[in-house]
C-alpha cells in the first residue's frame, strides 16, 4: 500500500515556519499513529514551506484566509 503524503502549506504569510513545522509534526504523529487503527490507509504530514511549489504526488492542506462562498458549507459537494 503506497503511503499518501500530505503538505500543509500556509497561503497566508501570517503563520510563522515554526508553529506550521510543529503543527505538521503534531499532525504526522496522529496520522501515522491513528489513522491506520480505523482505516486500511497509511499517510504522512509534512510542512510546505512555499505555496506555489507543491512536489508531484503531494495532496495540499492550504491554510486560506477566506474560503470562496461555495465551499464556505461542510460537506462541500462539487456535483
């Protein structure tokens, strides 16, 4: 089973390195800890330091300002 990599990336300039470095560690830890308890998954967190170079094959959490008004509602649904 190939693992999923996720990137939290911040879009905002506001949150400093560290704080976004040990939230993805925090995030890595229940990830890799949790998520295969529940689900046949394996994934992994990682800290993207710049928003407009994702690497190929890396699913981008984006920290926004503000959502557009379409996907302002949970669950967002495309269909």
């Amino acid at each position: 089973m190939l693992a999923t990599k996720v990137g939290l990336v911040d879009t905002t300039g506001t949150v400093d390195t560290q704080t976004m470095a040990a939230v993805a560690a925090a995030l890595n830890v229940q990830v890799t800890r949790d998520l295969p308890k529940y689900w046949p998954v394996s994934a992994s967190v990682s800290y993207l330091t710049d928003h407009k170079t994702i690497p190929q094959g890396v699913w981008p959490v984006q920290l926004v300002k503000t959502l557009p008004p379409r996907r302002r509602r949970l669950p967002y649904d495309a269909s």
